[in-house]
C-alpha cells in the first residue's frame, strides 16, 4: 500500500513537473473519448430505437373486397403458421379500419364525412413472430402472403425499415472507423506524453537504476502517470457527455417524436458512459506501457 | 569481494578497452585504479557495477558471477554497490536529502527509517543544514559529498568512485579522500578510479596500473596512511551503524 502511494505520488509530481503537457494529454485524451461516446451512444440510441420499433412492427395484408370469410381464416391460418408461434394474427375488417382511422385522425375526423363509402380495404395485421427478425424475414412473410388468394397487398414500410437499417450499419461502421483513429491518436499522444516525461527524467532513472532500482520499480510511476491522464481525460470527456445529454435528450425525443408522428423516449446511452472512465485508464495505461516498454528496452 | 578472470572489453571499431585483465580485489580492501585517460579505468569500474558486460572473461563480485544475472538480480547486486561519479550525478530537480534519499527508497525502506538515514548522512558530513537545498547551489565539493552520502545510503559493501575528484580542487579532493577512507574504515571495499597522482602518494594503499586495457603493475605493498591530515577515524562517520544509532538516540 505504501509503495502505491509512493509510486502515486511520484507519478503526481512527475505530471506536475511538465504540467503544460500533461494538460494537453489530458484534453486529447478528454476529446477523444467525448467524440467517441457522444457517436457510440448515437448509434446505440438508434440501434436500440430501431429494435423498439421493431418489436412494433406489423405487416399489413390487405384483402381483396370480395373475399370470403373462408379465406380470410386460409389467410390467418397460413400467415400465422409462416409468422411463428409467437405471433398475433387480427383480422381488421373494413368498418372497424374507418373507425381506426377516425379516432387516430381525432380532431379532423371530419374530413371522412364526406365519404359515401368506406374505401379502406379489410386487413389481416401481423404482429411478433419473425417480423422481429428484421427487414429480409418481413420481406419473406409479405411475399409468402401475396402468394394467398384473396390478398392484393401486403406493406410493413419496407422502405424506412431498410434505410434506416442500412443508416445504422454505416453509421457504426463510421463510427468504429473514426471512433478506432481518434483512440489511437489519444493512445499516441498520451504515449508521446510519457516519452517526453522518459527523456526529462532521463538522468533520475539511470541513477534510480544505479541504486539498484527494478524494473517495475521504474516503470511503475509512469505507467501510473498515463493511467491519471487517461482517467482525467475520460472524467472531463463524461462530465462533458452528461452534460450534452442532459441537454441535448428532450430534443431529440421532440425531434424524433414529430418525424415519426409517434412518442418516441430516448434514454441515456448508460452502458457506453459507464464504461468511459475505466476506458479512459485503460487507454492511458496501453499508451504509457508503449512508450516505457520501448524506452526501457534501450 | 571482487575477481576478474580473463575480462576483455570491446567496442565496434576500436581497440579493446580492457584487454585480458585478472584481478582480485578482498573483502574492506582500499585500491586505486590509476592510469591516463582512456586506460581502462573507468570501463573496469562499469563492468562490476554491470553498466557494462565483458566481451570476454568473467567477473564475480561477492561471490556472484555477474554474466550470469538477470536485470532483476543485477538491481538487487547493486543496492550492495555504492557508484561516485566525477560529475557528482545528482538530480537538479530534487533537494540535497531527497537526492540521498533516492538510494533509500529504491530499496523499499520505510519514510521515517529514510528520513533518519538522510539527516544522519548529511549532517556525518557537515552538510545537515543543506537538506533543503537545491543541489545546483552548492560548491563542487558539497555536491561530491552529497553523492557520496548517496553511494553509502545503503551501507554498501562495495564502494567505487570513478574520478571522484576529478572536479575539485586539491583541498575538497582530500576531504572527499577521507569520506571514502573512513567508509573503507568500517569494512567497505573500495575502488577508486583515479589518474591525481598526488591523491595516490598521499593516501599510500594498493595501486593497480592500467594502460591501454592491460594491468601492468599491481602494487599490493601494504597501506602506510598518515592519519593526523586524512585520516580515515575522524570524528565524522558517514554510514556508520553506531553514529546513527547514536544521532537517533
């Protein structure tokens, strides 16, 4: 316990020995984690939003007007077989799809008045099952029901699905891409850091070594250095993440809310902030072991 | 204490540092290492504090065959291994007692028995009123003694001194000559790199000759040290078990 008190201590007074430059590690290493959490919690939201609405998705198979009520049970049996155990197959006829449009229309309910018939067709709505699964088994269940006789259509907004699917992808594989270079640029600026800090103190460890100093003994204080800066550096960039979040939440669910014409929550990305200050270490930890390994090799 | 079997040194490129030397030093023995510069001296000091490894030959230094340590061990060989320098090699940025203290805590030893240590070195060298004091600002013969404080931190049973007066002027010369004496005193093996002929006459003790690499003259005839201007029991004792106890009582 003493001897990590000791080491802590020598690396504190290390750092403030070249406090400019530890500073700047610092804010690197802070910037760097901030852009990687504010990306990988965005993507995670998205990701996370998109699974939420996935558990919500439902396939539409609209009927024709003229059939039976013998197909549309064929119907149901055949799409809940091809849909899974798990799913919900309703049966929409077409007075109660005017009367859904009516109350989700609300205060413009009027508009349907002047209808002198009802022009929405009757549906089989499917809910679970392997429209869980993603937008190629939702493609699969549609085109298996538009095989049936008596459908002539089956939608579950293919489109928004893929695109946004597709969005995230690219947005992860963006993110992985530069939020994989930003963290490299911070290991090597925390591991240029400890460089300097090696060659300032370049006389102090030949004469540590010359008493008879370990390794580990001069090792310890600057691996214990870079493990600070990447602990500051992820402390200011999580007070920094919080901050936007906190700021930036009510937005985004407002935005998101008006674009997709539903309620939409979105929580804080917890598991990525969570996981920024014991990352930040060890970040700083990896950029200080590079530098002194090399330097101590020499 | 020390013995050299055969030990050769090369570098790339120019002629053999140290070229077949064989020697044995005994446990509390007083030598010097003389020659010109370029002699040998200084690489001969390097390879027993294994700075250096011989190209040939083997080395034992209390009874260990330094080639066969590892970096770890050779740490552990040289906390019983006191080093001086001519350039005194203390850290600028650190106090007078936090320069002595360094040798301590590199051991492990604990802050009170380091802080005890510190303040009974310093002041066995008239320097206690200087443990607070940049190393920078002291006289040549300050800093020399502040190092030496530091070779003999961990009561050392080697101590080697690489041109120790090479910096000072003859009167601080002997002082320094006096501290490594009466560490030589109390049981410490002591080698002195040094090419102050005068130094040599004055404190008459086993002189080993190097020229180009090679022993050519070990004079083993047995010490005759005027004690009364340097003598090795004055009343200053730095490292000395008793005196410390003493300071702490």
């Amino acid at each position: 316990m003493s001897r990590l008190v000791y080491f802590v201590g020598r690396a504190l007074r290390g750092m403030r020995q070249a406090l400019f430059i530890n500073v700047v590690a610092v804010l690197t290493m802070a910037i760097a984690l901030f852009v990687v959490s504010v990306f990988a919690g965005a993507v995670g939201q998205m990701q996370s939003l998109l699974d939420a609405w996935g558990q919500d998705i439902v396939v539409a198979i609209y009927l024709d007007d003229d059939a039976s009520a013998e197909d549309v049970h064929r119907i149901k049996k055949a799409v809940a077989f091809a849909a899974g155990e798990d799913s919900r197959v309703e049966h929409i006829a077409r007075d109660e799809a005017l009367e859904r449009l009516r109350n989700s229309l609300g205060e413009d309910a009027g508009i349907l008045e002047g209808l002198d018939r009802n022009p929405l067709p009757a549906s089989v709505e499917v809910r679970g099952g392997v429209t869980k699964e993603g937008p190629e088994a939702l493609q699969n269940l549609a085109e298996l029901a538009m095989e049936l006789p008596g459908v002539t259509e089956a939608d579950y907004g293919r489109e928004w699905v893929s695109r946004l699917e597709g969005l995230i992808t690219l947005g992860s594989m963006a993110g992985f891409l530069v939020g994989g270079l930003i963290l490299l640029a911070a290991v090597v600026t925390v591991s240029n850091t400890i460089r300097l800090a090696l060659f300032a103190r370049k006389d102090e460890i030949e004469i540590m070594k010359l008493c008879g100093a370990t390794d580990s003994f001069v090792r310890a204080p600057f691996l214990i250095e870079g493990g600070i800066q990447g602990t500051l550096g992820a402390t200011v960039a999580l007070l920094s993440s919080l901050l936007l979040w906190l700021l930036l939440l009510p937005r985004i669910e407002q935005g998101l809310t008006d674009a997709f014409a539903m309620q939409v929550e979105v929580g804080m990305p917890a598991g990525v902030l969570v996981l920024l200050v014991p990352g930040g270490a060890l970040l700083g930890l990896a950029g200080a072991a590079l530098s002194v390994g090399r330097f101590l090799r020499v | 204490m020390i013995r050299l079997f055969n030990v050769t040194k090369e570098y790339p490129g120019s002629r053999p540092a140290l070229l077949d030397v064989s020697l044995h030093v005994p446990k509390g023995q007083f030598v010097f290492l003389t020659g010109s510069s370029g002699a040998g001296k200084t690489t001969l000091l390097k390879t027993i504090f294994c700075a250096e490894r011989p190209t040939k030959g083997q080395i034992l230094v209390g009874g260990r065959n330094t080639a066969r340590l590892d970096r770890n061990r050779i740490a552990l060989l040289r906390r019983e291994v006191g080093v001086v320098f001519q350039d005194f090699k203390l850290i600028s940025s650190r106090t007078v007692g936090e320069n002595v203290a360094f040798a301590l805590e590199v051991v492990g030893a604990g802050r009170r028995t380091i802080n005890k240590r510190v303040y009974f070195l310093l002041k066995s060298v008239g320097l206690e009123d200087k443990i607070s004091a940049d190393p920078r600002t002291l006289s040549g013969g300050e800093q020399q003694r502040v190092a030496v404080c530091r070779a003999l931190a961990n009561h050392p049973k080697v101590l080697l001194a690489d041109e120790p007066t090479g910096n000072l002027d003859s009167e601080r010369s002997v002082e320094i000559m006096e501290l490594l004496h009466e560490a030589n005193a109390r049981g410490t093996t002591v080698m002195v790199a040094t090419h102050d002929t005068e130094l040599v006459e004055r404190f008459r003790r086993r002189v080993i000759h190097l020229d180009r690499g090679r022993v050519i003259e070990d004079d083993e005839s047995p010490a005759i040290f005027s004690g009364e201007e340097a003598g090795p029991h004055s009343d200053g004792d730095p490292g000395g078990e008793e005196g410390e106890e003493a300071a702490e009582a």
